[in-house]
C-alpha cells in the first residue's frame, strides 16, 4: 500500500495562559489549599479593581466602578476528559482583608486560587458589587487558563483597558478519528447524528478572548474598546468519506461560505436598539463588542457540506489562531440519492446506448487468414484531469512500481465528483475484438479492500459496466477514484487474447490548516 504524508484537520483552539500579574500556585491566597484531586492542580487568578473615583460609581463603557466586591468562574469548557463541565466555583471576595488580597496606591489586588483541571480551559468570569455575589453583577467575560500537573499555572485579569489582541476559542469536542482524519471538530445540520459512539452537535459556542498590551485578560463590564471582527471563511468542498458511504461536499456557491454555516451573536449590552447580529448572503463577518456577547456557530440545514473556519481581526489586523470545522450536508447535491449526512450516494451514470450495428455483407468463399492478435493497450500520450493524472509507461515511477513499468493512473487530490477531480478518462486501444467484435473485461478485483468490520470497500470504479460489447474503436474507460485512504492496485482489461494492465494509485488526503502561535 502507497503511504503519503498528509496533514488532518484538527482543533485550534489551545491556548497557553498568558502572563501578567502575581498569579502563583501558593496556599496562601484566595481560595482552596494546595492539594490536587485526579485530574485537577492548583492554578490561580490575578486581578486588580481600581480605587474609586470621582466617575468610579458611575458604570460607563470599558470602565468598572470600584465598588466590585467579589468574583465567581464557571468552567464553561476542559480539553481533559475526566472533567465534566459546566461547573460553577464558590464566590470569591475582593476586599482588601479577603484571603490573597492587598491593598495599594493603584487599588486592592487579589490572587484567586483554584483546584483546575490539568488541560486547555475556558471560563466564564463574572464580577459583583457585594462580597457574596448576591449583588448588582457588573461585567463578565470568557478567559482561559491553560493548567500543567507540577507546574505554576496562573493567568491575569483586567478589569478595563485597550484591546491589544483576541483569540478565539470553542466549546465543542472533537470528534476523534472522523473519517481517518484524526481529532475533527464537526458539526451537522441534523440532529442526533451519530458517528461511531458520538453525537454531532448541532452547533458550537464562540469565545472570543481579549488581552491587553501587558497580556491582561479583559474582563469589561460593558462594551470593548474597538469591537473583534468575527469572520466565516470558505475552505474547501469535496467528499468526505467513510468504510461505506460517500457525504458529498460539493454543491452551493465555494465563494462564499454563508451558504454551509452561519455566525450570529446576542449582544449582552445592546446600543442603538440593535441586540443581534448574524451573517448572511454575501456578508460573512459580524462584530464582537462585549466579552459576555453570546456567539454560535451553526450549519445551515440547506447546506450540502463543507469545511470552514473562523478568523478575528481588530481594525482590520488579523489575529492569532483559527477555528475551523467540518459542516456536514443537511440535504444531497443535486443528482445524489439517500440520506444526509452520510450516505448521499453517487448514482451510477445510465449507460449510453449501443447503437445497432450495419448489417454485415456475407464473405466471399475465400477464406481470409487469421490475423495475429493485436494487443489491446491503454494510451500513449500523456493525458490528466483537474487532480488525477495518466504516466504513459516508463514515463513515471513509484519506489515499490516492479522494473517492467506498466501506464500509471495517479490520484493524488481529495476526491470532488465524478465531473471534476476524482475521475481520469482514458481510451483503451488495440485489440483483436474491436474492430472484429466480441468483448472486452474490465477486472478492478485488486482494487477491493475491506474495513474492521469486514465490510467490502470499491476503492477504484470503472465505466461503462464490464463487460463491454465492442462493434466500435476506441473504447473510452472512465477510472473513477472511491478510496478511502491510500491504495495501490492494477486495473486489468482483457479481450481473451491479450490483456492491459493499468497500475492505479490512490494518495491520502487531508485539510491543511496553518496554526499561528501567540508570539
């Protein structure tokens, strides 16, 4: 079997914590004692409220009043799957005689600590203007904490500031091993789909994350700044694949990935009487104006697949990491049958008709000698489609091709259909029948395989149905690319006089999606 390198589509959101702060993994500061439960280490919080001020009890954008008293985090989403989320931790006071808090010329700065789990974790921040939580909630926000066993794991807090830069995160799984493609984040159009013992959600939560110029998560009790662009970006369409079905993921308009997902927020703190906002035809981006703004990600249920991501930008400068998800199809491209999402299967084209041959006149008593057979040969010259290409032999060589090389059919792209990409047409000459008539025998046998469950995969399809009734030369032979993975095989065309052997090749195939790490 022919092994290629090729690059899976995976999640991108794992951050590492940032700097900032006093945070440090002691005992002594506000919260549970250093002791680790399974799955868990001590990690820790800073943030600093700021002394009050002539406008401190006024609450206006990107300020917050002095008067914040306590704070509470609820684990909204943990890489480490022991851990079930959400989860709500106790409610911590920020005064100056709270445990972990003291008070100095710039306010009062408390380091929270926490039993966290060991792992990528988002949570949502919420402040309060009484020391119990019981008060007026003043702002709230996603941030992250990313916590390693035996280590120091802190993260810094802000409570106003300038936007410097947002990551994006989620709180969807991935899916592990989706269609060979190692951990996938995916989502459908249709509820309850199953894929192996895994539901596939419907949708998925957008986090955006903002820090400030010292690498301070921003928590605002009301709006940003300047807002985060959110934008929905087409990757790519083609066909996802598995051991029995093929879920096409072409169809709709490439350019412009609002026809597969759609991107919509409710605003926490709407302005101007405009509380949500969503993408839509022609216009794939919305803004993001508060950390507590809720965003989703969902597929549109007309959608017939494909993958896309999610990118941020403030004033127009792109920012760090990608999401990017696999959409599943809600309905079949046109001219597929079955059921969304995973077995819309490719019909089998209707054969062209044969036409009825001319009578033939009656030879004369002579007989004639019987010609040699004239071997049947697939072509000479050098012929290839969008993402499949034809080696005439001894044109081309593999490492494992023996030493008398025979013509190569070489599939090297994710399969699109059988019109653009994963099919290659070649003209199969020569032969004792076709001028003479009889049949020609397509054998693709070799090119059979099996899965776990001893399932039979047709990883190579031929066209027309063999065999194949000859009045007429040439004969065009459709070589259609139906792998799962990577294969190699020989395809055999024979008259029972001669046969053809046709090596087929058939790469691996993969998303490749750039990860950009926070410098």
């Amino acid at each position: 079997m022919l092994r290629r390198r090729f690059v899976v589509l995976g999640i991108v959101a794992t951050l590492a914590a940032c700097g900032g702060g006093g945070g440090s993994s002691s005992p002594s500061g506000n919260g549970p004692a250093n002791t680790s439960p399974s799955g868990l280490a001590p990690a820790s919080f800073t943030i600093t409220i700021p002394k009050a001020s002539g406008s401190a009890l006024k609450r206006s954008p990107k300020t917050v009043p002095a008067g914040t008293e306590s704070i509470k985090f609820t684990l909204l989403k943990s890489d480490n799957p022991a851990i079930t989320t959400p989860s709500v931790s106790p409610v911590y006071p920020l005064l100056a005689t709270s445990p972990g808090c003291t008070s100095g010329s710039g306010g009062i700065t408390c380091t929270i600590q926490l039993q966290a789990p060991v792992g990528t974790n988002i949570y949502l921040a919420e402040v309060f203007a009484t020391p119990d939580g019981s008060g007026t909630h003043i702002g709230s926000g996603a941030v992250r904490l990313t916590v390693v066993a035996n280590a120091t794991n802190s993260a810094s807090l802000t409570l106003a500031g300038p936007i410097a830069a947002a990551y994006t995160a989620t709180d969807e799984a991935p899916i592990p091993n989706f269609f060979g493609d190692g951990p996938t984040l995916v989502l459908s159009p249709l509820a309850g789909v199953m894929y192996n013992t895994t539901t596939i959600p419907t949708s998925a939560r957008v986090f955006v994350v903002a820090l400030d110029a010292a690498g301070n998560q921003i928590i605002t009790p009301d709006t940003f700044d300047r807002p985060v662009t959110l934008t929905l970006n087409y990757v790519q369409t083609g066909y996802f694949t598995d051991s029995a079905h093929r879920s096409p993921l072409g169809g709709g308009n490439p350019n412009d990935p609002t026809t597969y997902a759609l991107l919509s927020t409710t605003y926490a703190f709407p302005a101007g009487g405009i509380t949500t906002a969503s993408t839509s035809a022609g216009n794939p981006s919305i803004l993001i104006n508060s950390p507590a703004d809720q965003t989703v990600i969902s597929p549109i249920s007309t959608s017939t697949g494909a993958i896309v991501s999610i990118t941020s930008s403030i004033a127009s400068t792109p920012q760090p990491l990608t999401l990017t998800y696999a959409i599943l199809n809600g309905s079949c491209p046109s001219g597929d049958i079955g059921s969304p999402p995973f077995n819309c299967n490719q019909p089998s084209p209707t054969p062209s008709p044969t036409p009825s041959p001319s009578p033939t006149p009656s030879p004369s008593p002579t007989p004639s000698p019987t010609p040699s057979p004239t071997p049947l040969m697939w072509p000479t010259s050098q012929q290839s489609d969008q993402f499949a290409s034809y080696y005439p032999t001894g044109t081309f060589q593999f490492n494992n091709v023996p030493p008398n090389s025979i013509p190569v059919v070489d599939f090297n792209s994710l399969p699109q259909n059988v019109s653009n990409g994963n099919s290659i047409n070649l003209v199969l000459s020569g032969g004792a029948t076709l001028t003479t008539g009889g049949t020609v025998t397509l054998d693709a046998s070799s090119c059979l395989s099996t899965d776990g469950n001893g399932n039979t995969i047709t990883n190579v399809i031929l066209f027309p149905t063999s065999p194949i009734t000859t009045t007429s030369t040439p004969i065009t032979v459709t070589v259609v690319n139906n792998a799962t993975s990577a294969i190699g095989c020989v395809v055999n065309a024979s008259d029972g006089s001669t046969t053809a052997p046709l090596q087929v090749y058939i790469g691996n195939y993969g998303v490749t999606v750039n990860r950009v790490k926070r410098k």
